[in-house]
C-alpha cells in the first residue's frame, strides 16, 4: 500500500484551475481602487468616468487597460513589420530552381543520352516561363530524366495542395506531410461530406444527426472538436475569411502567381473546386465576417499560406483585442475581454492582468461602493463615502503624528477625556476597563473565598472596573470653503474636497454630538451635503462672497446656543463680492471697500457668538496675507498658511485644539479616534 501510495505522489500533475474562479485567490483589495476613484471623483468626474480612468492606468502593482493596449499594439506592428506575402510563392520557386538545376547537371553528363532527347530536353528548359506559375504548369507534362529532379518537382505539388488545406484548416500543412494517395482521398471525401452538409445547412434541412454523423466519420480533421454546425462554421469562417484577407492583401502579380499554381495542387484541380465551393458556403454562411480587409506586410520573413492565414488570424485577433481593451463602445464591460485570446497573444500574464480588472470591476459594482442613480447613472453610495473618509483621516493621522510606520491601536475609551479615577462597571457603560484593577480584584475575591490562584483567575462581571472620563464639549462647526474659480484653476480644488470629507467623517464617526455644516462660497454661498460638495464641479464665476459664508454660519451657530461654535474658513482670495439687502450679489475687483465692510461685520457677530476662528490662506498673495492677518487678529483668531497637501491635517488639527473644554487647545492625532486611540512606532 505505501509502494502504491509513493506512486500515486509521483505521478501527480498540477495545473491551472479551470472550473470557474479560483477558489484560492486573494480577495480583491478595493482600497487603493476606491483612493484613485474618489480623487477623480472630487476633481470633477463622474463615478463612471473614474472607474474607467483607473481601470485603464492600473493600480501600483496591477497593470491597467492601457498597458495592454499598448502590448496588444506592439505585437500587432510586429508581426506587420517583421512577414512578408511571398513564402509560397519563394518555396516553390525554390523547389523549381533545384529540381531544373539538377535536370541540367544530369543532361550534361549522361553520356548514354540520346543525342536527339538531349537536345529537346535543352530547349524546352532553356525556354521555361520566367513565371513561377507558367513554368511549373509548362513542366507537368515533361519527361524527367533526373529522379532527384522529379522528386522536387513532385514536392511543388505536394506543397501547394497542403498549403492550399492549410489556409482552411490549421494544422493540415504538417499533418499531411508525406501523405499518401488515401491520405489525399480521405481529404476529398471529408471536404465533399463537408459541403454537402453545409448546403443542407444553408436551405435549412442540416439536422443535429447529420452533423453528428459527419464528426464521426471525419472528427481527426477537426481538433476545436465542435459540439454543433455553428460552432464547426465559427471555426472554419474565421480562417477562411483570414485567408481571403491575406488574398486581398497580395499584389496582382502575386494573386495571379498563386492562381496559377492553384491548379497544380495534388496534381488536380479537383481540390480547388472543393476548396472553392467551401469558401462560397463560408462567405454565404457568416457574411459578417471580414473578407474584404487587406494588411500590408512589408518584413523580410516570408509566410506561406497556411502561416499566414495565422498570422491574419493574430492579426483580427489583435484588433478585436485592442477593441475589447479601449472599452470605448457604449455598454463595455471588462467581461468583454476574451482572456483566450488574450492569453493566446500575450501570455498568461496579461491574461491574469486582465482577468484581475474584470474582479475589481465587478467588486467596485457590487460591493456596495457604487449604486446606479434614478438618472441611470453610477454614484458613490454612503459606503463609498465612509472609506475615502476613513482613508483620508488616516493620512491626516500620519501627517499630524510626525512619524513614519505609526499604526493606530484598538479604541480604548468613550469620547471624553480620563479622569485617573475608576469605578464599577454598570450596565451601558462604554468606558475602556482598568485591566489592573479588573485582575486585582479577581484575585483578591478568589483569595477571600479561599479559592486558589495556581490553575488560573476566572474573572466575574463584579469585578469589573472602567476608568471615568469627563464629557467633552460639545461642538458646533462650520467649514467654510472657498469654491471660486482660482481655487479650480491653481490646482486647490480636491485638496480643499478631501479636507471637508476628513473633517466630515471625523465628526460623524467620532465626535457624533458634534454638528458640522458645510459651506461652500463663490459669488454666493450655499450650505451643501458632503455628496455634493465632493461631486461638485469646478465653479468658474468670478467672486469670492465670504460675507454670505459668514451669514449662514452664524445662522448655524445661532441653532446650537449651548455649543461651542467653531469657524474654520480657507480661502485663496479676499473678498469681492457681498449679499445686498435685495438679497442681489454684487461684486468688485479689487475688492470693493463696501464689501470688505460685510465681511468683517458678520465676522464681528461670529466673535460675539463666541465662535473660536481659524482662517486657512492658501497662496503667497502679500495682499491676502495682510488682509488675513488683520481679520484673524480683530477677533482674537489664528492663521494657518499650510502647503495643499497638509491642508487637511491643519484643518482637522485646528477642530480637535478648539473643541476641549472651556476652549483648552489639546488636539493630537489620538483626539481624532475618540480621545482612546493611542500610537507607537513600529
């Protein structure tokens, strides 16, 4: 039994999975997917668009449909570049050559030769066509005297009739190498029963039976082993057509060099009347094929007929490929793509790269990241929302910590900050236990109880103790964004986005008494949702309305008077346009002096409210920072002039300093995960 089992182990062979997705492939990590996406998404694409964009750059390590593409293109132009038409044509031209030279060399020196034979032996090479074609028809009837020249010219034959089945069958040029007579009898009667069957197809009258009855008989010819007619004319109208596409694709000169030597095929025009009743069921049959294509092959490796029929197939392959690839048509799906032929072209490798878009293209659809809206178009849903949220925070944390490699440890407390005192657990307390504590008193009533300690503690709900925080103040936030045409066009436009979703998924996953509002102002200001503030487009009016900003917010404020309001405002320009009491816009550049007067009004009323204020100056405008400076200093506020890519951790940085208790600034990357997440370099 161990013999056999030791067998058994030898013998094994392994391979690729072919019954359905691998079952032991890593799940599809949609993070760095959803990152591209949600940037692009902010930069003013539609979630579609975004999808499409990333899957054609690819990921860090995950080729996208561009690069095959460009693959694709490449193998294209090579074999375009590297063949020629004329392989036949040479070989045969060759084998001529070779079998009259040594026609000649034995004319010369057989002495035993009639004088008479000689000399018309002589004349009628010395007066051979200088056509391939002419010359070998001109030789069927002449008598050989060399046997080694004979040979050759038979092998003219031979190679014209397997090159001609090679141009419809793949594979036939070396299966009937050396065929014999019932070899070439086999193939007449298969493509007699072929058409015959074809012809019935075409009135309609082919049954199942007939086609099963065929393959029966004439089954080795065909190795795709076809399970019905349509899928045997799929096959053989694909290379049929490639084959009348190399046709079309030869010059004059060489279609009527092959035309003639056509007829010498097997040395009867039987198989071309076959081959041509064939190719007239094809065209008749899948007239959607391409027969009417031609490609310029200008290389110096010749192809013979049945070589270059493949190569015309690679060729429609490769276009039909680049086609799938640009997903340019309307209702284009990555599942598209034929990963057979792709393979086939490229290799497994771009077959996996492919195969790998299709999963990340179907998980982004049905993962819950992106929904179809009532206008049919795809959305980012709330789900999607919260992990670019989520993602951004974490990159807000990396930058507000300083350090590199730092990794967030499990939430150790409610929002609140420790009190260094503990109490008993009661039920609904959400306060991170004191684990001393906890054992301690674990112990202590296992000794009271006269229990031992040596197999271990078991701790009891009583002995349960959390540590006590204070409550935090509630905040009431108002980010005002500055959505006017110079943020779009000096590039702040998804940093400016990706500071209100952090801010945005802060408040709502962490500080949840908190309430944020979003303010977004051009020539006007609106208060917007975090949908459409990341979906919004660029705003190219001209205007910089910080007053209205001002007045919403203070409306904000004024809803929450038992909370601590809080203004975080960024900004690239000062202001230029104002709310008339009609409730009509104006605007002036420069700044208007009327305007400017609005606007450090109502900042005048956010101060009284008791708004604690933060002004963020994007630009080195020397204007706009004296201008800045000197709002920031009239309501006992503070700038911050960060570079874009730390605009989010300034702005979150500057929410956690502002919301402690009785405004005592305690904000740090930790106040970002409820007050309970601590940090350590790993």
């Amino acid at each position: 039994m161990a013999r056999q089992n030791r067998r058994l182990t030898r013998d094994s062979r392994y391979g690729r999975y072919v019954d359905g997705p691998d079952p032991l492939a890593p799940p599809v990590d949609l993070t760095e997917a959803l990152d591209a996406i949600g940037d692009d998404v902010m930069a003013g694409y539609s979630p579609e668009r975004a999808m499409r964009e990333f899957l054609r750059r690819g990921g860090r390590d995950q080729a996208g449909l561009d690069d095959l593409a460009r693959r694709v293109a490449e193998r294209r132009r090579e074999l375009a570049q590297r063949h020629n038409l004329d392989g036949t044509l040479q070989e045969v031209k060759e084998l001529l050559d070779r079998a009259v030279l040594a026609e000649r060399k034995l004319l010369a020196r057989d002495v035993d030769l009639d004088e008479g034979d000689r000399a018309l032996a002589q004349m009628q090479l010395d007066n051979l066509s200088p056509s391939t074609a002419a010359a070998v028809s001109e030789l069927g009837s002449y008598d050989w005297k060399s046997r080694e020249a004979r040979e050759d010219y038979e092998k003219i034959k031979d190679l014209l009739g397997r090159e001609m089945l090679d141009q419809r069958f793949a594979g036939m040029k070396n299966a009937l190498e050396n065929a014999t007579d019932e070899d070439r009898a086999a193939i007449n009667e298969m493509l007699d029963d072929l058409n015959t069957l074809l012809d019935a197809h075409r009135s309609g009258d082919a049954t199942q039976e007939q086609f099963d009855e065929f393959m029966g008989k004439h089954g080795e010819f065909f190795p795709e082993n076809p399970a019905t007619i349509d899928e045997l004319l799929d096959t053989l109208a694909q290379r049929s057509a490639a084959a009348q596409r190399m046709r079309n694709s030869m010059t004059p000169e060489q279609r009527a060099e092959l035309d003639g030597l056509a007829q010498q095929a097997f040395g009867s025009p039987e198989l071309m009347q076959s081959l041509g009743r064939l190719d007239g069921n094809m065209q008749s049959l899948r007239p959607g094929e391409d027969w009417g294509g031609s490609e310029r092959l200008d290389g110096d490796e010749g192809l013979g007929l049945g070589d270059g029929t493949g190569v015309f197939q690679d060729l429609a392959d490769l276009d039909e490929l680049s086609e799938q690839l640009s997903q340019s048509y309307n209702g284009s799906r990555m599942d598209d793509i034929d990963l057979d032929k792709l393979a086939r072209q490229l290799g497994d490798e771009a077959a996996v790269d492919a195969k790998t878009l299709q999963a990340l293209e179907k998980a982004l659809r049905d993962s819950g990241t992106m929904r179809r809206g009532t206008d049919g178009q795809l959305k980012l849903t709330p789900k999607a929302m919260r992990q670019l949220g989520k993602a951004l925070l974490r990159d807000v944390a990396d930058k507000m910590s300083g350090r590199q490699g730092n990794r967030d440890l499990r939430q150790a407390g409610a929002a609140g900050e420790r009190s260094g005192a503990t109490r008993e657990w009661a039920f609904g307390d959400t306060e991170p236990w004191d684990v001393t504590r906890t054992i301690t008193n674990a112990v202590t009533r296992t000794a009271g109880e006269g229990g031992s300690t040596a197999s271990g503690v078991r701790i009891e709900i009583g002995d349960v103790e959390v540590q006590e925080t204070e409550a935090r103040t509630q905040a009431c936030v108002a980010l005002l964004v500055d959505t006017s045409f110079s943020m779009a066009m000096d590039g702040r436009w998804v940093p400016m986005k990706r500071t209100a979703l952090a801010l945005h998924t802060l408040i709502t996953s962490r500080f949840r008494g908190d309430d944020l509002q979003l303010i977004g102002f051009g020539r006007h200001a609106e208060v917007m949702d975090i949908e459409e503030l990341t979906g919004l487009d660029a705003m190219w009016d001209k205007g910089t309305n910080l007053h209205h900003a001002l007045l919403l917010a203070n409306r904000h404020f004024r809803k929450h008077p038992n909370a601590q309001p809080v203004l975080l405002i960024v900004t690239d320009g000062e202001p230029t346009s104002h709310l008339e009491s009609s409730g009509e816009v104006f605007f002036s550049y420069p700044p208007h002096p009327v305007t400017v007067a609005y606007a450090v009004r109502e900042l005048d009323s956010s101060m009284r409210l008791g708004a604690q204020t933060t002004f963020f100056r994007l630009g080195e405008d020397p204007g706009l920072a004296r201008f800045i400076e000197s709002m920031a200093h009239r309501v006992g506020g503070s700038v911050v002039a960060p570079e874009l890519d730390d605009l989010g951790a300034a702005v979150v940085g500057s929410y956690l300093g502002s919301r402690g208790p009785r405004g005592r600034s305690r904000g740090g990357p930790e106040d970002m995960f409820g007050g309970g997440r601590g940090f350590w370099v790993g």
